[in-house]
C-alpha cells in the first residue's frame, strides 16, 4: 500500500469514528464512561476541524465531506431527539 492510499483510508476512518462517536456521546449520557466518550468525541471533533481547514487551505477536492461530517457531528452532539418534557418536570 502506498502512502497516499493509507492516508486516505486514515482519513475515512477518522470520519467514521467521528460519526460513532457523536452517536455514542448521546447514548452514553448519564451512563459509566460518559466522560471517556466525551473527551474522546471532542479530541475528534477538534482534529476534524483541523483536518476541515488543512483541506479548505490546500483545495483538496473532498475537504466539503470534513466539512458536512463537521457539521453532523456538532448537530448530532447538540440535538436531542428525544421526549424533553423530562428536564422540564
């Protein structure tokens, strides 16, 4: 394997534990190991980021799928999808 198809087989794995880890953050919530999950989907979401911005700066042709995965990692660690009538209560 050479070295420009291992960093991009680097690079879609880091999209995928992203998104994982912007799903676990939610099920993880008020659960054992919930800070674990939290430091490491934001150590994540701060390389994507970084990896966002090093594609934009560089016009790599995929830099927007960092961007939209980006995206989908913050709305998924805000949004709550569930009953919120019982924080309210």
């Amino acid at each position: 394997m050479d070295y420009a198809c291992s960093l991009q087989c680097a690079w879609f794995a880091l999209h995928l534990v992203g998104l994982s880890l912007a799903i676990l953050v939610r099920a993880m919530h008020r659960r054992r190991g919930e800070d674990i999950v939290q430091a490491a989907f934001l150590a994540t979401l701060s390389v994507m980021a970084l990896g966002t911005l090093a594609g934009r700066h560089f016009c790599w042709p995929l830099w927007g799928l960092s961007a939209g995965t980006l995206a989908v990692m913050i709305v998924a660690a805000v949004v709550d999808p569930g009953p919120g009538a019982e924080e309210f209560n």
